[in-house]
C-alpha cells in the first residue's frame, strides 16, 4: 500500500484565547491510518475530540501541525481549493443529521454532488449511485419521503449515505449515535463500520459511547492533548 493513501495527522496544535490566557485544546497530538481502517477517539467532553475531527476535515484550522490525506496537504490550499478538497474527499457523519427539510431523501443525498459543480452529464450516475447507497442501507422505500416523514434511525442512515455520494477518502462521525436510542445506535454502528470496509474509506469516530468505540478495531483516547491508543 502506497504512503500516498494514508491520512497522517502530525503533531496537532490547537490554541484558543480566553480570559485566562491561551487555552491549549491539542497539544502535538498524532495519529496514522491506512484506507480500510476504523478508528475510535473518546474522551471527556471539552477535551477536544470535535476540535480534531474538524481540523482532519477542513473545518476548523490548526494552530499548527499537519494533516496529509493521498499524499496532500489540504491546509497549505486557499478556501477554494480547501472547499473542493473537503467536498470530493471527506464525507461527514454529525449527531444532529442536517438533513434539508424541503428536500427528499434522494435529493439530500445528492446535495454534495451539487456542491462540487459536477456537469450535468454525470448528474445520471450521481442519482444511481445515490439510489444504490440508499438501498444499502434499508431506504429504498423512502427516496421521495422527506425528513419529517422519517424516524431518527432513518435520517441518521440518510446523512451517511450523503457523506459517501462523493466516495470520500476519509469518513468523519462525530457523535453519530448520540440522538438515538440504544437499538437504533446499534444499527447506525454497524452501518458505519461496514460501509466504511467495503468502501475501503478511511473512519474515525469521536463519541462519548464506550459500547460503540468498543466496536472499533482501533480506539484513542485523547488525554491532554494527545492521543493515547487504548485498543490493547
């Protein structure tokens, strides 16, 4: 496997001000993996779980380190190139599923697809694949339903099958069972854990579940600012 495919975050850096001076949310804290692998990261709230997960994903910026995804470093582009980045390469997995109310199903799931501005001749191959995820995941029966004719399960199955229109390279999750109940964030673990594998994306989950990091072949805590692997 080439080094170029690898997601590598290195020594990680996140200050914020406060009134008590400079509030060091990350401090150096590093992490590898290689397409196929799912990871884990638990850790007290305020800890900076999100804050990692947001910089990996181009949503927040670093105070300084580096994130690599396929051998680039998306941080060292301007906003356009970040956002085309971040759109073709990272797929998005939130608590609460942002789904668009006066969309259906289908065109929710597309919406990425829209965002990068694709001709409109491969608009017919976005749709079948959004057809095809949608069936993955039990929703063939919903494609013209919207949000609010569908139960939290089924909008959280929704929101994944938009993170993965665009075949990102790495798959972001950020407490994404943590509105569901116990049966249903069964379900979406093992959603996400699957789709993950046959896609051959690269996972990290953030949660506050040590039933659902548990489940994870790879598992870090984040202790002061860094990263320590627990999955021993």
């Amino acid at each position: 496997m080439s080094e170029t495919s690898r997601l590598s975050i290195e020594n990680l850096v996140k200050e914020y001000p406060s009134a008590g001076g400079v509030l060091r949310v990350l401090d150096g804290a590093s992490l590898s993996a290689n397409p196929g692998d799912s990871v884990a990261i638990t850790g007290p709230s305020g800890s900076g779980k999100s804050t990692l997960l947001y910089i990996a994903g181009l949503l927040e910026p670093p105070t300084s380190g580096k994130v690599l995804l396929d051998g680039h470093e998306p941080w060292t582009l301007d906003a356009l190139g970040q956002a085309r980045f971040r759109n073709q390469q990272v797929g998005f997995v939130f608590q609460d599923h942002h789904l668009l109310p006066q969309c259906t199903v289908l065109e929710n799931v597309l919406i990425p697809t829209i965002a990068a501005s694709r001709e409109a001749a491969s608009a017919t191959g976005s749709e079948t694949r959004a057809s095809q995820l949608l069936q993955r995941v039990g929703l063939q029966d919903r494609i013209h339903h919207r949000p609010a004719q569908l139960s939290g399960g089924e909008r959280q199955r929704v929101a994944v099958c938009r993170a993965l229109i665009n075949q990102p390279k790495l798959l972001l999750a950020d407490e994404p069972t943590g509105n569901l109940d116990r049966k249903t964030a069964d379900v979406i673990g093992s959603l996400l854990l699957e789709v993950a594998r046959e896609s051959g994306a690269i996972l990290i989950c953030v949660t506050h579940s040590g039933e659902l990091a548990e489940r994870f072949p790879r598992r870090y805590e984040l202790v002061d600012g860094k990263l320590v692997d627990v999955s021993k």
